[in-house]
C-alpha cells in the first residue's frame, strides 16, 4: 500500500480519537453566533464505528501480505497489540479509584477479569451483558467487539473455503441479527456488528484485487446491510419501550444498534463517492490527524480518567486552561504508553517466543 494510502487511514484513525475525547469533553450545548455548534461533536458512537471499519481493512491488508498465517503469530501480535496498553489503563483505573477513596481500593476482581477475556459491555446501553466495562471506563466496550472480530478473522479465513466465505459470513450476521429480535445478548450482538468490520475487509479486498472503488463493486454487500438495518428498525419498533428504560434512549438499545449500522451504510456509499471525488478536501480537513494516530489507541481507552472525569488539576480555578492542562498530560502518557513502553514491551515479548536463544535465557 502506498504511503499516501496508509497516511489516509492514520488519519481517520486519528481523527476517531480526538473526536472521541471532544464528544466526552465538550457540552452538548456551545453557541456560536447565535448556533448551536456543539451538535456537530454529539457523535462520538459514530466515531467508534469508523475505528471498526478501519480495522477490517487493516487485518484483511496485513493477513493477504502475512507469509505466516499461523494461529499462533496471529493471535500474539493482536495480543500484544490490544493488552499491552489496557493492562496501563487496567492500573492507572484502580490507581485513580486508590487516589479518590484515600485508601487501597475494592480491586473488582471478577469485573477485571470479565474485561480480560473481553465480555465487557457498557450495561447503561444495552440488554443483557455479562460484565461492566472495569472502573467505570465506557470506552472500554469496544476493545471486546474487536478482539472476537479478530477472532472470528481468523476462523472464517482459514477453516472456510475463500470462493464462499462471504457468503458464510453474510448468513452468519443475518442469523445474528435476525435471533437478535428474540433475544439481544453478547454472541448474536457481536456477530451482527462483525458486519460493519466487515465493511473494511471488503474495502481492502477491492483494494488488494486492484479493483476501482465503485457502486457495482460494494452493491452485494449493501443489499445485506441493507437486510440487517430493517430487522433493527424492526427490533426498535418492536421494543420502543426500552427507549423509557435508559436515560440516554439515543444512545441505548434499542436504537443505538439501528443508528450504527446505519451510519456503517452512509460510510460505505460515502467512502465510494469521496474516492471517486479524488478525496478533495482530506488533506484540509483531516490530514493533520495523522500525526496524532500512533497515539490515538490510548488516546481513546485513557481519556475518560485523564481528562474527561480529571479532578487533579481542579485547584487552578480556570476551566479552559485545567482542561488544556489535562489533554497535555493525556497526550504525554499516551506518547509514553504506546510510542515507547508499548514497543519495548512488544520487543521483550516476541523476543520470548520467536528467539529461542533469548527464550533459554529468560527460562
């Protein structure tokens, strides 16, 4: 993939997270000239759903240019990838909960080990999920779609023949969404959002075959989002008295599922009619993001303890400059955790497993 290709990708990726961290920070409520502009950072679920896209293309490029495609590789490099900085947010949670009640904390055992074999979910949203996103951290639900996605990635590219995987996975996610109308929970819940993953496997097949970005060419699969945008519509009419239940009902079942796929639609149309447009206006608007995007994964699982729900800095009686002082201080650990500790942890780990001379050492 060419640069200029990999540079566009950075920076969504990056813009996802800044955009993220404003729709935490920011009320919803900011005049400007008499108009309300703060609906424009109202989005942030939205945002979540870009990262998703933009790791479907990630994988499937980095899988069909993988010359070991062993279970094992696979497994430790996204391992690596997603724990290595969570185990950071996993301590400095508990550290911050230690700081605010002045004593050693309630670790919440069994909440932190639901978060480690990736069944967290944010329970204010959604019917039915098996454990709460650890230390209150929200942001944290999505780390468990992604990691079963990689998951089944990997399941469906080497036990299903490649002439009919998407067929396999295009029955798969409406059998999920269809049960999804008799009983929401965390399996059906996560296949039927594989979909939107889905969307950038698709995205980097056409890119990897040489194909031209085109209406034919993603047609098959929008008829499919398509399918699973009406059960949802249905399942929201069905179910409109949950809509009471939550107190953010925009952001909750059962509307929240139809408002991600939908989005997930707008997207892949979008990107096809932005790609035959020559990408005018990318570099002006969302360029400059990709400078923030190596940092951007902790950006996004760290700022609802450093700036969002930050009291450290409340002695400074001047709201704009404690938060600048709080996105300053995000940015520096997020530099810190994913730039340097992050790859020097990576360096020790597939060191151990893949130099044997080391592994003896260490043994």
């Amino acid at each position: 993939m060419s640069n200029q290709k990999l540079e566009k990708l950075e920076a969504i990726r990056g813009f996802s997270a800044i955009y993220v961290l404003l729709f935490h920070m920011l009320p919803q409520k900011i005049y400007l000239f008499g108009i309300n502009v703060g609906v424009f950072f109202r989005f942030g679920s939205e945002a979540v759903i870009l990262f998703f896209i933009l790791s479907g293309f990630v994988i499937k490029y980095s899988w069909e240019k993988s010359s070991d495609k062993t279970f094992r590789t696979y497994f430790l490099h996204r391992f690596v990838r997603i724990y290595i900085p969570l185990v950071f947010i996993f301590i400095l949670g508990y550290l911050i909960k230690c700081y605010s009640e002045e004593t050693m904390a309630n670790p919440e055992w069994k909440t932190l080990l639901g978060n480690i074999f990736m069944l967290q979910d944010v329970i204010s949203q959604k019917p039915n999920v098996v454990c709460v996103t650890y230390m209150g951290n929200g942001l944290l639900w999505s780390l468990s779609y992604e990691w079963w996605f990689y998951m089944l990635f990997f399941f469906l590219s080497t036990k299903i023949n490649q002439s009919k995987i998407d067929t396999s996975v295009n029955i798969i996610i409406c059998v999920a969404a269809i049960s999804y109308l008799i009983y929401p929970f965390i399996v059906n819940r996560l296949v039927m959002y594989f979909a939107i993953w889905w969307i950038g496997v698709k995205f980097a097949d056409i890119y990897l075959k040489g194909e031209s970005y085109s209406f034919k060419a993603i047609m098959p699969y929008a008829f499919v989002l398509a399918f699973i945008i009406s059960i949802l519509g249905l399942n929201f009419y069905l179910n409109f008295a949950f809509t009471k239940v939550y107190t953010y009902p925009l952001v909750a079942y059962p509307f929240i599922e139809l408002r991600h796929f939908m989005f997930a639609f707008m997207v892949l149309f979008g990107a096809v009619i932005w790609c035959k447009w020559k990408w005018i206006g990318f570099n002006l608007f969302f360029g400059w993001f990709k400078y923030v995007a190596p940092i951007s994964y902790v950006i996004y699982i760290s700022h609802q303890y450093l700036v969002v729900e930050a009291t450290y800095l409340s002695f400074i009686n001047h709201k704009v400059i404690e938060y600048v002082l709080y996105i300053i201080f995000m940015l520096l650990f997020s530099y810190l955790i994913e730039v340097i500790a992050y790859k020097e942890i990576k360096k020790y780990i597939m060191g151990y497993f893949y130099n044997p001379a080391l592994k003896n050492q260490l043994i």
